[in-house]
C-alpha cells in the first residue's frame, strides 16, 4: 500500500489550502463573532446565515472546489476516500471551511446516501439541490430514551401503509436542524416485519420538514453553545404521512444502506479531528514559546516539550492508522474494514482532544474562550467520541472481530 498523495490529491490540496489562507482565515475570527452575535440564544426560529458564507461557497465553486468528497467524476471531484483524506485534513483546521467547499455533515453523508441508493426522483428533488448548495439536511437516527448506538433498540417506527409510510417517534441530537437552510432529514426507525432478520427491520425515509406532524422542540446545547446556525435538536414525528416513495432504497434495508453511509463519513470525520490536532499543536507551540513564566518560555515549563513530543507522535499515528483505513475501504469495501474503522473513530478524536487540552493549558484562560479555536475543537472531540456511536461500541466491535479469528463466535462469546 502507499499513502503518497496521488498527483490529484496535491492539485486540490493546494488549491484548498490556497483558498483557506487567503480567503477563510483573514476573516473566520471575525465571522464567528458575529454569528455569535446575531444568534446569541437557543430560538433557532429566530437564527440567521451570515452573507459571508454563500459568498464564499460561490468563490469555492467558481474555483472547481466544489463536492471534493464525492466520488463521482461529474457531480464531484471523482476523488477516492484515500485520495479525499489529506484534503478533509486539511478543511479541520477550521469550522468554516468544509461547508464553504460544501463538504459539511451531515449533509456529505446525505448525499452520499442518495447518490448510492437514492431513486431517480430522489436525486432530482433532493440530491441537486444538496450538490448545488442551496439546501442543507439532517440524519434522525439518535433517541431520548434509549441507547440509540444499538439500532435494534429503536423506538421510532416507519410503517408501511398501502402506499403510504407512516412515521412516530422522537429524535434528538439531529444536527443541522437549526439550519434555516435544512429542508430534508433522513428519519431512520424500525419497520415491524415478522419474517425480516434483525439487521432488515429498519428504513430510512426522506422527511420533508416541513411535513405535516414534524415539530422541532428545541435546540440542545453543547457544553452551553448552541452551535447556531446549525445546531442540534430534539424533533418530534406524529403520524407523519409519506409516499412509499419517500423511503430510500426500499423498506428494510436500513441497516444495510446506514454501513455504506458510515464507513466513508468517518474517514471524513477522523481527518478533520487529525487537521484540527494539527492547528491546536501549532497554537501550542507558538504560545508555547511565545510566553515566559519564572524566566522561561512556557514550553519549556512543566514537562511541556514532553507533551509536545508526545502530541506530534500521536498525531502521526492517527493519521497513519486513518490512511490505512480509507486505502482498506477503497479496497475491499465497509464492511471488510470494520475493524480499522471502529479503530479510527475511537483514535481519532481521543487524540484530538488530548492535544486540544495540553493546548488549552499552555494558553491558560485564553484557552477556554472564544477567542482562540481550542474550546470549539475540544467540543468537537468530545462530541464525536459519541457521534456515530460510543468508543465503547467501537471497541467491542474491534473485540467481536478478533475473537472471531480464533474462533469464539457468537454474541455471548
């Protein structure tokens, strides 16, 4: 295997990298201060999008660094996930930077979803303007009131009805539900079939929000931030009534259509945590060294060249053990490479988040603050050790696998 970049992979990453410094980071501290300010609370009905970032996406777009991640040739970059990889690094260094190329979720795995398996109407209604950038969507997978990291244990329903499907249940964490851009979610619920197996009793449905029987509740904040525009909420589904043609692929596959999803969205996910490590290390260094305290620089103090070591080494073996994923997706599919991508998802962020808070300690209260990166990333690490499932799911999946190679099968093994 190699993870040399291929010629493609150089071409879009300095153009990408390009495109960051000299339009994305003069004015991203800027930008966020006023979201900020224009949506200082939890009433998503009242949130609004800055100009700034159809402004930008036009400029993305106009340059061709549009829909990097998709693999496909004429809707997108005709990228690989391995050649993709680097490029989403480097878009984590930022917040802003993967929706203006619109290589946001959960929109990208959205797409993703209707590119694969979505019908030819689907892709007209939905999938265009999701390409085009003039909508944003939501994934309703995650319930109050059970551990939803097990689909089995789903609570939602999507029953069929004649030609119709109809929908009940209650989600919550449905990020991009704030969004006053969002116009689809993706509601994943149990479809009751006595003959289906336990991995052919799930549908996923496309859900106009504005449906009769849709409500968002409320907003739920992350360690106190809303995320606005975007945010995370809790939506109720009463008796929503949808064509058959609503559902993807056809009632029961779920499951199935929800491994595709996942396997390339968490390649995406570990790379900007591995780009997010990168910036959070460069700010370390450079307050590192820019400050003394007792006569020394502040690297120099407490063990904190160790960190530093210890930090670049972990990084590195991310990003290494992430490659290896997206080459082994690439190759022989998802779900031949379920141990390596349950190994990244659990790696990935952890090594975000400890290089974020050896950051955030040399930086002291600025750390803490708005007016460095560091609390929104650390926010994002410890969000996505729960996103997509727990690392504790993750684990046992790796543990599953590799009692199997010896034999020990079985759930109860």
């Amino acid at each position: 295997m190699d993870f040399t970049p291929s010629p493609r992979t150089e071409q879009y990453l300095d153009a990408v990298r390009r495109f960051m410094t000299q339009h994305i980071d003069p004015v991203e501290p800027r930008f966020w201060a006023e979201v900020r300010a224009a949506n200082p609370d939890g009433d998503w009905r009242k949130w609004t999008i800055h100009p700034l970032v159809e402004e930008l996406k036009a400029r993305a777009r106009s340059e061709g660094l549009w829909n990097l991640f998709l693999p496909d040739s004429e809707l997108g970059a005709g990228l690989s996930t391995l050649e993709y990889a680097p490029v989403a690094e480097q878009m984590g260094r930022s917040f802003l930077a993967p929706e203006v190329f619109n290589c946001a979720a959960p929109d990208t795995g959205n797409m993703e979803v209707l590119w694969r398996y979505g019908s030819a109407e689907q892709r007209e209604r939905w999938l265009a303007p999701l390409l085009a950038g003039e909508i944003r969507s939501v994934f309703c997978m995650t319930e109050p009131d059970t551990a939803s990291s097990d689909a089995t244990n789903l609570r939602a329903t999507a029953v069929v009805d004649g030609d119709e499907i109809v929908l009940n249940g209650t989600k919550w964490w449905s990020s991009g539900i704030g969004d006053p851009r969002a116009r689809v979610a993706i509601f994943m619920a149990r479809t009751p079939d006595e003959a289906a197996d336990r991995h052919h009793l799930h549908s996923m449905v496309l859900v106009p929000l504005d449906a009769p029987g849709v409500e968002i509740r409320r907003m739920l904040p992350v360690f106190g931030s809303y995320d606005a525009p975007h945010g995370h909420g809790e939506v109720s589904f009463t008796d929503v009534r949808l064509p058959l043609s609503a559902v993807v692929g056809a009632p029961g596959m779920g499951f199935e259509i929800a491994q595709g999803r996942l396997g390339p969205g968490r390649i995406h996910h570990c790379m900007r945590c591995i780009g997010a490590a990168e910036r959070a290390l460069e700010l370390m260094v450079d307050r590192g060294m820019s400050r003394t305290a007792f006569g020394k620089p502040l690297m120099s103090l407490g063990g904190n060249r160790e960190r530093l070591a210890d930090a670049r080494i972990a990084i590195d073996q991310a990003r290494l053990l992430t490659l290896y994923a997206a080459w082994k997706l690439d190759a022989v599919g998802a779900m031949a490479a379920m141990t390596e991508i349950s190994a990244i998802k659990v790696a990935a962020p952890n090594v975000l988040q400890r290089v974020v808070d050896d950051a955030m300690q040399i930086h002291g209260g600025a750390g803490m603050s708005d007016d460095t990166p560091l609390a929104g990333f650390f926010a994002q690490a410890r969000s996505l050790r729960l996103a997509d499932g727990p690392d504790e799911v993750h684990k046992g999946v790796i543990a599953r696998i590799e009692l199997a190679k010896r034999g020990f099968g079985g759930r109860r093994s």
